[in-house]
C-alpha cells in the first residue's frame, strides 16, 4: 500500500524499516523485494517503508506495475530525487542520487534503521533500534578497534590530522523529528546545504561524509552488522600494453577479519551481509542453486576467500529470492517477481557460457590475461614459500579492484575511497 501522511502528523508507528529505490534498473527492484520479504520473515512486527524515486532528466522512475508489486510487501512513498552530481567523485557520476536518502528523516516514524538494498539479513535487525541515533558503523583511517558497539564516536574519529571520517551509509540509525512540519524543515535545511556544495566537496562517498558534518553525536554500529562482502586477496592490473600486476591484501578494519577463519564461524557472526562495491553482484549466480552456487564460488575463490565469505553470502542471497517464490503472501505479484528473475538467469547463464576461461584452472578470467586472479595469488603465494620473488605484493583498498561482469562487459574500475 501507498503511504499516506497527514500534514500536522506526529508519528504513525514506533519503529521502521526504510529503503530507497530509484531508476529503472529491474535487479534493484528484485533486490527491493528481497529485502522486503526477508525483514517480513525475521521481524513482521515492524514496518516496511521503501521511498521510491520519482522520475528526473535522464534518470527514468521505475515503471509502475513493479512499483505496484512492490507495495504488497512495502508501504511505498514516492519521493523527489535529490540530485547532486558535483559532489559525486566517480567518473560515471553513480552517486549522483545518493542525498535522496536523507528523505528517510521524514518518514513519520520514531525510530527507524535504513538499509541499502544490495544487503542480506541474516537475523532480525530489531535490536538495532535500541543503539541511540544517530548510528552507522565507522568508516575511516582511525582505528575501529577502539569502537563499541551503540557507543558514541570520538570526535577525533572524523577528524584527525586532515584525515575525514564518516559512517556506512548501507546501515543507518535515525530518529526522524516528531511532527511533520519538522521533519520538513530538518531535511530542507539539509537539501540547502547539499545544494551549496562545490567541487571542492565531491568524494566518491558523498552523502556519508555530508551526513557525518550536517548531524552530531554519532555512534557505532558493530561490523557484524554491516559486513562487506569482499576477498582477502585479489589482483590489480595495471594499464597499457606492458602492464604490471600486483598482488592485494584486502585493506579492511580488524574487526572485519575477526568475524570469522572460516564459514562457520561467519555463519555464526554476521547479521547482515552487504554487497558494497561494484565488483560482485549476487544475481550472477540466480541461474544456480544456492548449494551449486556455493560450490562454484568456493572453487573460483579457493585460494583468494579460504574462509569462504563471498560463498555464503551468495548464498544467503539466492535463498532469499527462494524464499520470496515460495511465499504465499505475493501470489498477484508472483508473475513480476519471476519475470524479472528469468531475465537475470538468461544473462547470468549467458555470460557464464561466453568468458573467456584460465588455461591452467578453467576458472573465469580477465580478457586478455592468461591467468585467472586465482592462479595468480596462488603462484604469488606458492613464490613466495618458495623464496621467489613473484608479483609485486601491497595492501590496497579493496575498492580499488577491477572485474568483469555478466553484462558482457568489463565494469567501471571502482576509484579509491
């Protein structure tokens, strides 16, 4: 259903969940449904609210029959895009649309967790409304080890000998205004200022170091919460015909390595799985099983996630869309939902049938390099065990990777955070 706020309103509810979903993009819409049916599941007590962005200059609205599919499961509301592209650092302006999330503080609600819908829940985000807002698990050069969970953020955590800091933006805790009108004012203000912001503010994380200015008194929410899914190791190729490789350490906080040293104890530790990034996406593997899945990630990836991360978060996701099928709770909707699904499987199977293959291993890999990333770690590794040289070895951010997808075609290399 469409959700209707009065004018002089003070809170509809104690507690929601809140979304946001913008363009025409179908694998956002199934990861909308997704995420809706599975906080269904872990906390059908609490709310659902997903904002929907309305249609702008180049930047289409999603069409209305997924729109209307969507509000069996999720109060919809749509909203204006905010649009700010001068502060979005990336060469293809994907941020551009990012500030649209601060119209989560007016949703009329008391207390409410946003969530980006590229993440798996794993176990009912409902304790996360007990951690005072505002809240986000840090991100920054300063070290989170010091950082407690629902305890608040020293100031020297976003400003430090020049370094900023901010929060995840993917996981967030607010309490919007109590009325209306306040609510308003509080995110026109907010709208004022991101309209005042130059060139000399752009970041390729944008509304997370705006939010971490514009509000006071963050505190942390624990790393278990907000898990990025990425590798311990990879590749970065240079550029040019005689380009050189280097081997990666994945550059992530202590905490984020302490979750887990192996599947089981990741299954045991992380409550939410988040697919930052752009260099892996769940729906690549929907033509699979979730077992098959797994088994096919856990071979790609044997020697780059030993502990085997990526293998089940994967999975986590493709037993959500499971589950979404199955419920009868969308039975009108169904048709939707699998129409948007056989698409994502005919691309996924598609591309899967045409990249180019390692020699040694069989495994997917760059076009143009012999190697699969995971021969080339292993023979870093096995090198280096053997007293050799092998690849330039560094720690980098992960963000800094570079993938091939099944689009067909190679993704835009992520820049630096």
């Amino acid at each position: 259903m469409v959700m209707e706020v009065d004018e002089d309103e003070g809170y509809k509810a104690e507690r929601a969940y809140v979304a946001l979903l913008h363009g025409e993009n179908k694998t956002f819409l199934l990861y909308a449904a997704s995420l809706g049916n599975r906080l269904r599941q872990l906390d059908a007590d609490t709310r659902r609210v997903l904002l929907v962005g309305k249609s702008a200059e180049d930047h289409p609205a999603p069409q209305g029959e997924h729109v209307k599919s969507l509000s069996a499961i999720w109060e919809v509301e749509e909203v204006d895009l905010v649009d700010c592209p001068v502060a979005d650092k990336s060469r293809r302006k994907r941020h551009r649309y990012v500030f649209t999330k601060l119209r989560c503080l007016e949703v009329p609600y008391r207390r409410i967790i946003f969530l980006d819908l590229d993440v798996i829940v794993r176990s009912s985000p409902a304790p996360l409304f007990e951690v005072p807002a505002p809240a986000g698990m840090y991100h920054g050069r300063w070290d989170r080890g010091q950082a407690q969970h629902g305890v608040p953020l020293p100031p020297e955590a976003f400003y430090d000998d020049g370094c900023i800091g901010c929060v995840n933006a993917g996981l967030l805790r607010f309490d919007p205004p109590a009325n209306s009108s306040a609510r308003r004012a509080l995110v026109k203000n907010m709208l004022e200022q991101v309209k005042a912001l130059s060139k000399s503010d752009e970041s390729y994380l944008p509304e997370q170091y705006f939010m971490v200015k514009e509000l006071n008194g963050w505190h942390h929410i624990a790393v278990a919460w907000n898990c990025e899914v990425n590798p311990e190791w990879f590749i970065q190729y240079g550029r040019g015909k005689r380009r050189a490789h280097s081997v990666l350490k994945a550059e992530m906080h202590d905490d984020w390595w302490k979750l887990g040293g192996t599947e089981e104890e990741l299954r045991k530790n992380v409550h939410m799985f988040h697919f930052s990034g752009q260099w892996l996406q769940p729906w690549w593997y929907i033509h699979l099983d979730p077992e098959d899945a797994m088994k096919v990630i856990k071979k790609h990836y044997a020697c780059r996630d030993k502990r085997g991360m990526i293998a089940l978060a994967v999975g986590d996701w493709l037993r959500g869309i499971q589950e979404l099928q199955k419920s009868d709770e969308y039975s009108a909707e169904q048709a939707v939902f699998q129409e948007i699904i056989d698409e994502l499987k005919h691309k996924a199977r598609r591309w899967w049938e045409e990249v180019s293959l390692c020699k040694l291993c069989k495994n997917p890999k760059e076009e143009g390099e012999d190697l699969c990333e995971e021969c080339e770690v292993q023979s870093h590794k096995d090198d280096k065990e053997n007293g050799h040289a092998g690849l330039p070895f560094k720690k980098c951010q992960v963000s800094q990777k570079k993938r091939s997808s099944p689009l067909g075609k190679k993704e835009e290399k992520p820049e630096e955070v």
